[in-house]
C-alpha cells in the first residue's frame, strides 16, 4: 500500500505544477503575441513614414 500512496502523493504534486506551468505559459503566450503585434505595428509605421518621405523627395526632385 506505501507504493499506492507514494504514487497518489506524485500525482498531486504534478497536477499542482501542472496548474503552475500553464498559467506560466498563458502569460508569457499573451506576451509574445502582443510584442509580435508591436513590431508588425513599428515596421508598418516605419514602412508608411520611408513612403511618405519618399514621396516628398521625388516632388522635390520634379519640381527642380
């Protein structure tokens, strides 16, 4: 029967850090995707302000 129970004893334990590690991983799941969402958000803005640029150049170059 102490075998039963030492097994009955682990298995609590990994349910607990079971519980642990998913909560761990759901908060850094968020976190990944809103810094992925952040940097698809700066390389757009950088992208619009290189063609707005880009573009003044060009009307300055064309009225020359």
């Amino acid at each position: 029967m102490k075998r039963v129970d030492q097994y009955k004893a682990k298995l609590k334990a990994a349910k607990a850090a079971l519980k642990i590690r998913q909560r761990n991983f759901n908060i850094v799941s968020r976190e990944l995707i809103k810094t992925i969402d952040e940097i698809e958000t700066l390389e757009r803005k950088i992208e619009d302000e290189t063609f707005k640029l880009a573009t003044i150049i060009s009307n300055i170059k064309s009225t020359d």
